[in-house]
C-alpha cells in the first residue's frame, strides 16, 4: 500500500471544524444544564409516595436506555411532525440528547440521593426547615458530591454520542467532518484530524467540570 498522507487542506479546513467544534460545545452545554435539572426532578419524582408517578419515571427510564439514541433521534426530527409537530433540527437534537441525558442521569442522581443517610433528613427537619429546603440545602449537594465523577463522565458520553446528530443536518463537527472529506477525498486524513479534536473536547470538558464541581459542591472531587 503506497498512501500518502496529506494534510495541505488543513489550513483551509480550520474554519468550519472549529465551526463544527463549537457547534458541538453549545449543544453540550445546553443539554447538560437542561439534562441535570432534569435528572434531579427525574430522580426525586422516582422516589414520590404516589406510585403512578414512580412508575411513570420508571418506564421513561426503561425506554430511553433500551432503545437507541440514532431512533430517539429520528424518532423526534422525522416522527413528531406526522403528528403535527415539526422542529428545528437544533432544537430536535438539543431535545432527543437532553431526554437520553435525563434517563441515565435520573438514574445516577437517585443513587446519589440514597447514599445520603436518612439522619441527614431528620437533623434537617429537627432544625424547622421545610421538606424542600432539607432536599436542596442538605440532601442534594451531599448527593452531587456523591454521584459527581459519574454525572460528568455520563457528559462526555453524550458530548462523543453527539456525532450522530450530523445526520439530520446539525451542522456539528462530524457533520462539517463529512462535507471536507466530501469536497478533499481525503477520509483517513479528515477523521484523523476530527478524532484528536473530539479527543481534546472530552478531556478539556472532564477537568472543567472537575474544576467547577470542586468550586460548586466543595468536596473535593477526583
């Protein structure tokens, strides 16, 4: 095999992969907010006293982890609007990430949640504070620290699942990955090149969410 590498169209490519590179920054970013508001709400719903709501959050769950996240996808851009519900494909691809998002976070949370000992609840309560305020101001920070590590790896998860969103035109960076390889027909040389940034994203986003964890729960997160 004689290939040889060439890398001459790279000085023109920076542009739309670091487009691409931003586009997929913002989609992680969104979704992670929205995702772990949702998994916190998720995680307590699962854990009310009205045992249709737990079953509710249950099935949710059940569905999004056994199912692919390309169907979730697909099912949301292409499926909702012969019900009369048509979306951006941004907003369809921010929606589809959050809700698979949500499903293991819910599940990550809840662990989190019942690592913190009931006496916790119980010395919250004995110093007057109402339910909600014992869950905010004591049980779930302790339960962020807890489940912390896990939530920014599920993150970065998403973040690398992100690629497929390309296919329903999501101009993210494996979608503008595609179209230079299109117009260079230079493939290895092109993912090469969009794996080592895909590569740096993952571990840039890891230490900066371990960073501001630290800041945020201050625990000492590792």
């Amino acid at each position: 095999m004689n290939y040889v590498l060439d890398f001459g169209w790279l000085s023109q490519a920076l542009e739309p992969i670091i487009r691409g590179a931003f586009a997929t920054i913002f989609l992680t970013a969104v979704t992670g907010v929205l995702g772990i508001i949702c998994s916190i709400l998720g995680a307590s719903a699962a854990r009310s006293r009205l045992p249709a709501v737990r079953r509710a959050i249950e099935s949710y769950v059940e569905l999004i982890r056994n199912t692919p996240f390309l169907v979730q996808l697909f099912f949301i851009f292409f499926g909702l609007p012969s019900l009369g519900l048509r979306l951006d494909a941004t907003v369809a691809a921010i929606l589809a990430m959050t809700i698979n998002l949500s499903a293991y976070g819910t599940e990550i949370v809840g662990a989190g949640l019942d690592a913190v000992s009931h006496g916790q609840r119980e010395a919250g309560q004995a110093l007057g504070l109402r339910q909600r305020h014992v869950f905010l101001k004591i049980v779930l920070p302790q339960a962020l620290r807890v489940i912390f590590p896990a939530l920014t790896s599920q993150i970065v998860i998403m973040m690398l699942e992100s690629a497929v969103v390309s296919q329903i035109a999501v101009q993210d960076l494996t979608y503008e990955a595609d179209m230079l390889q299109a117009r260079t027909f230079r493939a290895f040389e092109t993912y090469l090149v969009v794996t080592g940034v895909y590569l740096a994203l993952s571990i840039v986003l890891r230490r900066v969410m371990v960073a501001g964890g630290r800041k945020l729960l201050a625990g000492g997160i590792s």
